[in-house]
C-alpha cells in the first residue's frame, strides 16, 4: 500500500503502522491481511503469526532502524516530552518525525525515508 507523508505522520502505532514497517520498510510480504485483525491465521496447514510490534516494542522498531541504518545515519533525540527521529535519505535531505513513544516515532521516520527514496528514483 502506497502511503503519503499525511498519512503516515497521521497513522497511530498497531497493526497497520507494523504491517506498513513489515512490507514497506523490511522488505516482508504478509502472508494474509486478516492476520491484523485477528492477530494470527491459518494459511493452508500452518499457523502465520502477525508482523512484530514495531510500533509498540522498541526492541522491534530496532528492527527497522537497523535496516535503515545500513544506508543512512539515524537520530533518536527527546525534546519537550516527544521523541524526534531524522534519518538522512542523501547528503542534502532529511526526514523527520515525532511521536509521543521511541518506537512509534522510529516506525514515522522508517516510513518517510522509504517514502523519499521512492521519490527520488
């Protein structure tokens, strides 16, 4: 799913935000989409866990920084009681975002940078 800047610094941390990561950001495809809504599926005769929390667990959203973080620099800053985070996307531009909770903010900024690299080309 394409996504807009409006809409990822409007989307809230939980299963889209980690279904939008699991894709967009990591690479993963998701084996079946109500897996978000139910929390895990049967998919012929296995059992398909959802995406992690990437949006909730900082441990996940580790995960995706991890990933971005072989390509560009990333900072995870405090300020006034939210977390900024600016990941850079080439040596004149840089995304950034807030949020009220490190892995959610983290989760934004993963999404913006895949959004202005796809831009770019």
């Amino acid at each position: 799913m394409k996504l807009t800047r409006e809409q990822i610094e409007a989307m809230g941390a939980g299963p889209e935000m980690n279904a939008a990561i699991h894709e967009g950001v990591m690479g993963l495809q998701l084996q079946n989409r109500s897996i978000l809504k139910h929390g895990g599926t049967w998919v012929g005769c296995r059992y398909v866990d959802p995406p992690p929390a990437y949006s909730t667990d900082i441990a996940a959203a580790m995960e995706a920084v991890d990933k971005v973080e072989s390509q560009r620099v990333v900072s995870l800053r405090r300020i006034d009681g939210d977390w900024l985070v600016a990941i850079a996307v080439s040596a004149c531009k840089v995304v950034d975002t807030k949020a009220d909770k490190a892995p959610l903010a983290i989760c934004r900024a993963a999404l913006l940078w895949k959004l202005e690299r796809e831009q770019s080309k």
